[in-house]
C-alpha cells in the first residue's frame, strides 16, 4: 500500500464517520441551537454547565497542586541545569519550562480524562443527568470541554509563573552578563597595559640579543554586552528564505553572466544535490537487461575553471532514494574530453521503478543525486535547469529513446556539515588568490513588500544574521564577515558590507531599500540575493537556512509565550477527546490504555514510514519462495499498522518550543495550521464519541 | 370531544438485557402495557427483580427497549424537550459528592436552562421544601448522611416545578418523620395538579397516598387498578354507621347468626394491602414450584 493510499484510506474513514455522525446527530446538534425560551440559553450552555461541573471535579481531585509539583521540579532542574554560556541560558530555562508543563498536564489530563466518565457510570450520576434534558452529544461535549478548560486554566497559572521566573533569570543574567562584561573589560584593559610593557622591555631585551614573554591578550566579548543590554526577552520576527530551493553554499559566483552561476569548488567539501521528484521509471526489461542495455546517468558539465585541464576532472555521484537513505550506491566517475560521464548502476531494480503500459509497477519513491568533486582546483558550473536550460544530469531509461527524465529545477548546493550548520571557510592562504567559498541566501521577491519592511531615516531595511564561527587558525582575531547583496534583476548594483561577528548573538545589518525593487507588483521585484562569506584566514562561519532573515518588528515576549501554551492546550485537548471517547464504553484502565495506544501511533508516523521503506528495500522481490510469504505478512502488517498511524492525529507537528526556544515569534499562521489540524482530527472523534454514548445503557 | 393525553403510557414494553453471546439473557420486562393518568398517584410494586427500576428507566430513556413503545406526556419516551416536564427521584442518591447542596441544585437548574435569577430562587425554595438544615448546605454532598442526600436528591427532582414526578424509593434512607413529610409532599404533588409515579416496598406508604397501584412480578404486570377496588373484601359485607349503640350490634349479630351467615365480625372490615402482596407473591411462588417439580 503506497503512502498516498493510506491516507486515502484514512480520509475515507474520517468522511464516513463524519456522514454518519451527520445522519445520526441532526436531531441532538440541532437541539444544541435552540432556545426552550426567550432569554433561556442553548445547548452550548448546558455543555458548560457539564464542562464546569467537570472542571469542579479536576479541582476537587486536587489537580491545583499540578503547578506547585511542576514549579518545584523546574526550579530544581534549573538550579541543577546551568550552562556555561549565558546566552543559552533563557533557552534552556524555557525548554525546561514548556516541557515540563506539557508532559504534566498530557499525564494528568489523560488520566482525568479516561477516569471521570467510567467512575459517574459507576457511581450512577450519569443516571441523574442523563434524567435532566441534557443530550448525550452535551454531555460529551461538556466532558471534553471540561477538561480542555482545566488544562487551559492550568496552563494560565504555570504559564504566568513561567513568565515570572523568566523574567527574573533574565534579569540575573543579564546582571551576570553585565559584571562579567566588566571584569573583561578590565582584565583586557590589564593586559594591554601590561603588552604595553613587555614591547618596551621586549625592545630592551632585543637590543641586549634576549627574548621576552607575551601576555595573551583576550577581548571582551560583543556578545555578553549585547546580552547585558538587551536581554532575552523579546520575539523576533523576519523573512527567510524558502528551505530548499533558498539556500546554498558555493564555491565561486560568477557575477559577469546574467543571472550569475554558481561553480562547485573541487577538493572541498562541497556537494550538490540533484532530487527527482517523480519515480525514476524504466521498462522491465531495462532494468533486469544485461548490463550495457540497463537505464543510466548521463552527466554534463559544460563549464569548468581552474588551473587543471578539464578534463582530469572527477565526481563521487551517490545515489539515494530518500525514502529508504541508507539503501543507496556510489560511484567515482571521471569527466571526458567532452566534459561527460555516464553511469549504469549495478543494482537497477533498486533505484528505478519498473513500468508497463503506462503504469508503475512498483513505487519505490523519489530519489536524490548527491554529487562532489574530489578534484582540488576544479571549479563546476551548476546549472539551475529552468525551462531556458538543462541541468548536469538526466536519466536515460532506454538507450534508443530520448526521454530522459530530469530533476527538479535549481539543485541543492551544501557545504561542509557541522551540527546540523554549514560552514563556509575563510580565505586559505595556501591557495593564494583562490575564490571564496560563499553562502548564498535567496530572498523571494514577492515576500519583500517594502511597505510592509520596517525602514530606518535613512531608508534602509535590517538583514538580522546569527552566525557561529569556528576558528582553526589566527585565533586571537575576530572573525570578519563579508556581505554582498543584490537584487536579480540588477545583478551589478552591489551592495557590500564588512562586520565582526559576534557570536550566539543576532548581528543586525542595513542594507539599502533599493535592493527591493520597490516595485508594487510583487512579480516585478526581483529575489533579493545575499551572499555571506568568512573574510578572515583560518576562520569558518557556521549558519543554516534560517541564519539571514530580513527583520520585521519584534513581537511580545509573553504574547509569545501564550502562543507556545496554546499550542500545548491544542495537543492536550485532543488527547482528551481521545480520553474521554475511549472512556465512554471502557473501564478506566483498558481506556488509559487505548489513549496512551492512541498517542503512542499519534507520534509514530514518521517511525511507521520508515518501517514500511526499510520493508520495500529488504522485501524479496522476485520470489516465490517461502521467505516471500513472510514478506507479504510482514508488509500486510505495516500497510495495517501505517493506516491506524494515518487515522491517529500526528502529536509530532505540535511542538511548542518551535519557535520559543529560537526567540522568534510564532507566527499565526502556524498556530492556526495547529488549530486545524486539531479540528481536523476532532471531528471523526467526535463523531466516533457520539456514536458510542447515542445508545449507551445508563442505567 | 377531545381525549386526555395520559401521562404515562406503554405499549408491549419489553426489556430483555443480553448475556454473552445472547446467552444467559434475562427479561427484565415483557409486554407491559400501562397507562397512568394526569394527576393521579400512581404506585408500581413488585418484589425485588420485578422490572420496576427498569420500567423507570425505559421511562426516561436512560435504556433502550427491545420492543414495545412508552410515551410520557403524549412524546416518545428519552424526548429531550419532554424531559424538561419530568423531575426524577433514582432510588438512591446519585449525585457529585464535591458539590454541595446549592452547587449541586445549581447545576441542575443550568441544565434546565434556568436564567441566574430562577435557578436562585428555585434552589431556596427547594431546600426550605425539603427541609435540608441550612447549617449543611454548603458542605459537600460527600459528607451528608443518607436522609441529608436524599433531600437533596428530591430537591434536584423538584427544581423544574416537573409534571410529571418519577419517584424511585422516595422514603428509603427517611426516618418516620421524614417519610411522614415525604407522604405529605406527594399528596401536596398531586394537590398541586402533578401526576407522581411512585415505586417503593414501603407498601404502607403506598396505599396512604396512591390513587392507582400495579404490581409487577418477573417483569409481567400481574394486577393494575384503583386502591379501593383492589383492597375490597367482596365476600365480606360490612355496615358502617355512627353511634351504633351496643345493644343494637348485638341483636344485628344475633339476626345474621339466625339466619345462617357465618364468620360475623363486628366492627370494620379492610384488608390490608401488603396481605395482597405477600399472598400474590407466595402464590406465584409456589406454582413456579409446583410446575418446576
């Protein structure tokens, strides 16, 4: 069963429950609008006349102590957990915080949860209510709301403690900051004073033929004065650029084309990743043919520059399909005298999916092209593969056809990996006048309204840039960082720009607004494209795609906060509907049980996936053997456990700390993706929850 | 000419709670088919197993019949709307016990759609009608004693001024008094133009304030009429007069001794309604045996 069947599948299930729900409930969701009288109230407010009674009963089992507990396991945690640098400090208190709130509240939640509908049963209450004009939908619509409330005043009261305690680290660290900013100050201060003396005692020394000692000179940190200045306490908000296709790092730029290609540097780290989106599609007969008649890569590169002759050139080329990254093969190839290689892999079956008669016989998923050139002083033109042109490679199924089936436009270009950063090196002085190995961010040009783009007087906007350096070498220096920006359509109006970085902290950079296009009609303004290089020797830049942003105005710190709560509110109150559903026709333990089932699958998706590739990799495929039957079993049972995955909410998108623990603002946009992902997945349990109290025996 | 809608009314209403695999099965109820009027005081006896808490709950739908229909008020039974007119009694307490007593009616009156200021004053009225000690009532349910919860749960039945009042072993967990005042209150009921059901073993009770009585056995509905019908001596002729002086009882007996009437007893002749029930139930009794063997 192929992943878009499943969820197919999943779906159609949802609908049906839904119209089922919509045939059965009518009578009762119409009741929930009606008013018995004038000036008397609907169904809503007999569901919270449920709800606050449910929320009396989460009080009076002592659910208020839930914040003391949390507050004294995070203040322990804290006073135990103190990193070393003070920037990271407020970013660990709040993944300290927000974890510890969510996982207290989704215990106690789920537990309330499954435990309050069982126990009215048990206790008979249910048949007093149920007396009342209360329909089963209010009843468990107030249950759910009951509990979604007490979370929600929870999260309130450990949410404004969160704040406080925030508040006030914040303040000690700054004051921490401040002090020791001082005391570097001083000591560096000292120093110079004392490197001062030593040159005149050192020129003393050297006229009498003697050498004298150096005291090593260390220079405040930027970062710990930007930190005891502004604190932590702030959302920042920007633009970045698009994930894949915005970001890349290069060898060499050529600015003298229009637009500029990129080159990748030979004998560095440098790679480029070519992904087809589609299956790579072969007949059957090609891809078990004999080798020679088999599908093959056939690669370009037209453009090389460098001392060596071109045609010594070489590229490690892996092939990966991304749904199963650790099947994949390799291969060393070297460029001819006409700049091309060609590539039949050993293992077709492998890679490429067979086809017939227009139909994929087997889907084995896309696949990514990583490709490198261990050859120093080599420099390879990428070339982007938009309609105008071609890309360095294709696929040729047949060899006496034409169809060559190319990747996707743009390929990925990435540099030297280092916790999940890339890096790009400072001049090597070795290589003389060598290019420098560059980041390029590229801004898309309808997402930079310069109406909407907070200006300074002097019309410039702010590029705001969190960068991590590394040195290997001349390390008593600061690290430079070299700027050039421009927009697409005027590739020769740079603007260039020289800082020190300072690090763990945003540097904020003005970059003219002529670089925007000015422009009203957001296809005429161009991308905005920003080239980040490492300008000192021995030194190296760490960034990712979201280093370079375009500022917008910070947001509200707590607003922030609350957003975060929310997002935790949003996975409790489907675990309750989860809860309380399961709990509807279950005793409370075997309902903790489904709930806990529930949530476990809610974060397996990503593990079911991988499961169900790793199977299709290791499945036999030709055989009629016994070994085949067992596959079959095996891959029945993940396709079974891939649909219950489906049907379950995914729990692994709701994450809180996102964009908490990076200091910028949660966007509404994400809060609202969450709200109707909880809406999405609601509905069926809602339905489903209906469907077992409609007829439930009470009595 | 038109036709009084009865206040309770089933046709063939049968109960049948499912065992494993529709084994073991039991009929709780069989074809009752029943009707109580408006304003009257109806009482259903039986002993234990008989099907009266089950024919209460298929009243307020809080389970499902396997057959058969019943209609409460002229509307099907479980009708949401129909269920504003009913005040129902369970045969114990059930209710939160971390509520209190105000909290509790509170609730009940939110459910009824009750504006701020009804619910205030129907929650006073209720507690003073049922005499709850107003030291209690904001202590938790939890820790009321039984005749305390039982008001309370009377209280609930009563807040929305019902039409109909299904009162499930109204006196148990009363002491005299209470149940005196419980008596009473159901009188005052049907004073007050309401129709009560009433289910209870107290037959005492029942016969003091009931206008109509059934009596179940294994879920068949074996007797149904007024008290006094039912609890007539028809070969037993009795004469009541005021002021009878002795003289004259004498020669009265002497007369019916002369002309051959038998067991003559002076003074008023009655039976007694748990003699009827206990004699039903024994018979019943002993011809399961006797067919068993």
């Amino acid at each position: 069963m192929t992943f878009t069947l499943t969820y197919i599948i999943a779906y159609s299930v949802f609908a049906v429950v839904i119209v089922i729900f919509c045939l059965c409930a009518w009578k009762d969701v119409f009741m929930l609008f009606r008013r018995p009288t004038r000036g008397m109230g609907t169904g809503f407010s007999r569901i919270w006349a449920v709800a606050r009674t449910t929320v009396a009963e989460a009080w009076a089992g002592r659910v208020w102590l839930l914040p003391a507990l949390w507050l004294a396991a995070v203040l322990i945690l804290m006073l135990v957990v103190v990193p070393y640098d003070k920037s990271e400090r407020i970013p660990l208190y709040l993944r300290v915080l927000i974890t510890g709130q969510e996982w207290l509240l989704l215990v106690m939640m789920w537990v309330l949860a499954c435990i309050s509908f069982p126990r009215e049963r048990e206790r008979k209450i249910l048949v007093t209510n149920a007396s009342k004009p209360l329909s089963r939908l209010e009843l468990f619509l107030g249950k759910v709301v009951g509990f979604s409330v007490t979370a929600a005043l929870l999260l309130v009261i450990m949410g404004l403690m969160s704040y406080a305690i925030i508040t006030y680290a914040d303040f000690r660290n700054r004051r921490a900051a401040a002090e020791e900013y001082v005391l570097a100050e001083s000591d560096y201060q000292q120093a110079l004073e004392k490197r001062r003396q030593e040159s005149m005692a050192s020129s003393a020394l050297k006229l009498q033929g003697g050498t004298a000692q150096k005291t090593d000179i260390i220079v405040p940190s930027e970062s710990l004065k930007k930190l005891s200045e502004e604190g932590s306490l702030f959302a920042y908000n920007y633009i970045t650029v698009p994930k894949k296709t915005g970001f890349s790092i290069v060898g060499m730029m050529d600015f003298a084309s229009n637009p500029p290609t990129r080159y990748l540097k030979g004998g560095s780290q440098e790679k480029v990743i070519y992904h087809f989106a589609t299956n790579l599609t072969a007949p059957p007969e090609a891809i078990f043919g004999p080798p020679g008649s088999r599908p093959f890569f056939f690669f370009f590169f037209p453009v090389q520059l460098g001392p060596h002759p071109p045609s010594t050139a070489q590229v490690n080329v892996i092939v990966r399909r991304t749904k199963a990254p650790l099947h994949q093969q390799e291969k060393s190839l070297t460029l001819d005298s006409r700049l091309v290689a060609q590539w039949e892999p050993d293992r077709p079956d492998e890679i490429f999916s067979p086809m017939a008669n227009g139909k994929v016989l087997e889907d084995l998923g896309p696949v990514d092209i990583t490709l490198s050139c261990p050859t120093p002083g080599v420099y390879l033109n990428i070339l982007d593969g938009k309609p105008s042109g071609q890309p360095n490679v294709c696929l040729v199924p047949i060899r006496t056809s034409a169809n060559a089936i190319w990747p996707d436009p743009e390929p990925q270009m990435l540099g030297f990996e280092r916790r999940d950063q890339q890096q790009v090196a400072g001049p090597d002085p070795k290589e003389g006048g060598a290019w420098p190995e560059m980041a390029v961010y590229r801004f898309k040009g309808p997402d930079l309204n310069p109406a909407k783009l907070p200006l300074d007087s002097k019309g410039d906007f702010t590029v705001a840039m969190a960068l991590d350096i590394d040195k290997q070498d001349n390390r008593e220096l600061d690290t430079q960082c070299y700027v050039r920006a421009y927009n697409e359509f005027k590739p020769n109006e740079i603007v260039e720009r020289k800082f020190d970085v300072i690090e763990k902290r945003v540097n904020s950079l003005k970059l003219p607004s002529t670089l925007l296009g000015n422009e009203t009609d957001p296809s005429k303004r161009g991308d905005v494209v920003i080239l980040v290089m490492c300008a000192t020797p021995g030194h190296w830049i760490s960034l990712n795609e979201q280093a370079i942003r375009i500022e917008l105005p910070q947001s509200s710190f707590l607003l922030n906060l609350f957003k975060s709560e929310a997002v935790i509110f949003l996975e409790i109150t489907l675990l309750v509907l989860i809860g309380v559903t399961c709990s509807i026709r279950l005793g409370w333990p075997v309902a903790m049980l489904m709930t806990g089932l529930c949530y476990m699958l809610g974060n397996f998706a990503e593990v079911v996936a991988d499961w169900q590739s790793a199977a299709k990799v290791f499945a036999n495929p030709q055989g009629n053997s016994g070994i085949l039957n067992m596959d079959n079993l095996q891959k029945g049972a993940l396709d079974f456990l891939g649909l219950l995955v489906a049907i379950m909410p995914d729990f692994t998108r709701m994450e809180p700390l996102k964009y908490l623990v990076d200091l910028r603002d949660m966007p509404w946009s994400y809060l609202g993706y969450e709200a109707a992902l909880v809406a999405l997945f609601s509905l069926p349990f809602i339905a489903l929850g209906y469907m077992l109290i409609r007829k439930q025996e009470l009595g | 000419m038109t036709t009084e809608i009865p206040a309770i009314q089933t046709r063939n209403l049968t109960k049948i709670y499912p065992g494993f695999w529709n084994t073991q099965s039991v009929t709780a109820l069989q074809n009752l088919n029943l009707t109580v009027r408006r304003g009257e005081i109806f009482g259903l006896l039986g002993p234990n197993g008989s099907g009266k808490t089950t024919t209460i709950k298929l009243l307020l739908g809080l389970i499902n019949p396997t057959s058969g229909e019943a209609d409460l008020l002229g509307q099907p039974a479980g009708d949401q709307i129909t269920r504003r007119s009913i005040g129902y009694l369970p045969e114990e307490t059930y209710l939160y016990r971390f509520l209190n007593a105000r909290q509790t009616l509170d609730f009940y009156g939110r459910l009824f759609n009750m504006n701020r200021a009804q619910r205030v004053r129907a929650i006073d009225f209720y507690l003073d009608f049922v005499g709850l000690d107003p030291a209690v009532r904001k202590r938790r349910i939890g820790t009321y004693s039984k005749g305390q919860a039982r008001r309370v749960g009377l209280a609930q039945a009563l807040l929305n001024d019902p039409d109909l009042v299904i009162l499930d072993e109204p006196t148990s967990g009363l002491d005299p008094l209470g149940t005196e005042e419980m008596k009473n209150l159901i009188i005052e009921l049907k004073r007050a133009g309401k129709t009560v059901l009433l289910s209870s073993h107290q037959l005492a009770d029942v016969e003091d304030v009931c206008d109509r009585i059934c009596i179940l056995y294994r879920g068949k509905l074996e007797v149904e009429g007024s008290i006094d019908e039912l609890l007539e001596v028809r070969e037993v002729f009795t004469v009541e007069g005021r002021h009878v002086p002795d003289e004259l009882q004498a020669r009265m007996v002497a007369m019916l001794k002369e002309a051959g009437v038998t067991d003559v007893v002076p003074g008023v002749q009655r039976g007694r309604l748990a003699d009827l029930f206990k004699k039903l139930v024994l018979e019943k009794r002993a011809s399961e045996k006797s067919g068993a063997a």
